[in-house]
C-alpha cells in the first residue's frame, strides 16, 4: 500500500515523526503542507493519507485546521492523524475528526505522540537526556501506529473529556483567533546579523528582511521557527525568550524548512 503523509513542522517535531513513520510503511511521499495549503488538485491516490502536526493551544495550529477544510479525500481512503504535544493532546484529534465528519469524509484513526515541547514564551529546551527518552518512546508509538494503518485500525485517541472541555472548547476557541497577530510581539535583538534565515524558514512567508532586520506582518502561525533556528539566536517573543535555551529536533536542521 501506498501512504501519503501531509505535515506541518516549525521546529522539527512533525517532520521527524512523519520520517520516522515513513520509513516504518516504506512506499511513503512526505509533503510540507506549508507547499500545498491552495493546491486543489493535489493527488489523493495513495491508499492512506496522513496529517501530522503538533498541538497549539490544545487544538489545530491554523494552517493545519484551514488545509483539512479543504482537503477532499475519497471515501475509500484510509485517512488518519497524528497530533504531537509537549503537555496536552487536548482536542484537537476530536476536532479534526469533526472537520471531516461534516464533510462526510471517513476520518479512520487519531493518534497522539508526546515531543520535546518547544514553546519558549514558557520554557526553555529540555535537556537532551529528556529529549532523547521522548525520542525513544516516539519511535515505540510509531510501531504500534504503523501497525494500526497497516490493519487499517479504527483508533481515536482522546484527551479526558474535562481536560478536552477546559482546555480546547474554552480556551482555544478563545484564543485561537489572536494567533495571526501575535507576531507583534517578535523582535530582533542587537545579535541580528541580517542572515535572512527567520524569512526563508517561515512556512507562511510572514516575515520580510527590511533594512537588515526581519518584521514580522499579520498572518503568523506562532510555530516559532524563526525564534528556534535564528542560528544568533537573536528573535525574540515579548521579553520572556531572551534567557531561554532554543530547541530544534535532533535529526532535523535548518535547510529542511528552506
């Protein structure tokens, strides 16, 4: 069988997993889904069709929610998701299983995957003793699901309901919104060397070098990828970042977001 995995990755997390799966199933085509969110005509012939990204604000980062609305996958697919977080699923396996039910579109299976949480405006990077049992215990996850698409399984793994009701039906649905505008709150520091690499590694081409320095417009995704591959480590979120260790996932570098 063939396999078609759509991914959407800032810092690494989503591209790792979606590697690791690939090599699994074997007969996989991986494709960014920052290189296809207005392609109509996209192929949907393999036999299962993926979509692994990670969770913001305990739902759907918005490219992800804006790229499943209008994804037509036939009925006779073996369609699945994989949903990576650093502390919650929340809801978003739930959620994205609602965007294709409404379309009467059979969504076959969810699965959450733990990764190395990368959200700086909170924490730093985690050491690489806990970053390597994560990756350990990601590569066990990635058997079993393999094994799941393989039987075509029907699997949806949920958060708990009050944790799910909290987290993702109160506060993302709040908050989700604001997230375009949030890049207000990114900025260069004096360690800025005009390298341009916050610009070629933003997935929705959100930010400009202007005079030597980056700006950042109004469709952000907040997947921090311009803050975590800065190779001077100059961006800035707020002032919360400027004492805080970067993550980028081991195995992945920066030339795979160019």
């Amino acid at each position: 069988m063939k396999t078609k995995l759509f991914y959407f990755s800032g810092t690494g997390n989503s591209l790792k997993i979606a590697r690791d799966l690939a090599g699994e199933l074997g007969n996989t085509e991986i494709v960014p889904i920052s290189k296809v969110i207005g392609d109509r005509n996209m192929d949907l012939s393999a036999d299962n069709i993926g979509i692994v990204f990670p969770v913001y604000i305990w739902g759907l980062p918005l490219i992800v929610e804006k790229f499943a609305k209008n994804l037509n996958v036939p009925k006779d697919k073996y369609l699945f998701a994989i949903a990576n977080y650093g502390g919650m699923q929340g809801g978003s396996i739930v959620q994205i299983k609602k965007i294709f039910d409404k379309r009467d579109i059979a969504f076959s299976a969810g699965f959450g995957i733990k990764m190395p949480g990368n959200y700086t405006p909170l924490y730093g990077a985690q050491s690489v003793e806990k970053q390597t049992k994560m990756f350990e215990k990601e590569k066990t996850r990635i058997k079993y699901i393999t094994e799941c698409i393989n039987n075509r399984s029907k699997v949806i793994e949920k958060d708990i309901f009050i944790l799910k009701w909290i987290f993702h039906d109160l506060l993302y649905k709040i908050s989700a919104s604001h997230i375009p505008y949030e890049a207000k709150n990114f900025w260069a520091d004096d360690k800025c060397n005009s390298c341009g690499v916050c610009e070629k590694v933003c997935p929705v081409k959100n930010i400009k070098i202007t005079n030597g320095k980056p700006e950042w417009g109004s469709i952000c995704e907040q997947c921090f990828a311009c803050l975590q591959w800065c190779p001077a480590e100059s961006i800035q979120f707020k002032k919360s970042t400027m004492e805080r260790k970067r993550y980028r996932c081991h195995g992945v570098s920066v030339s795979d977001f160019f």
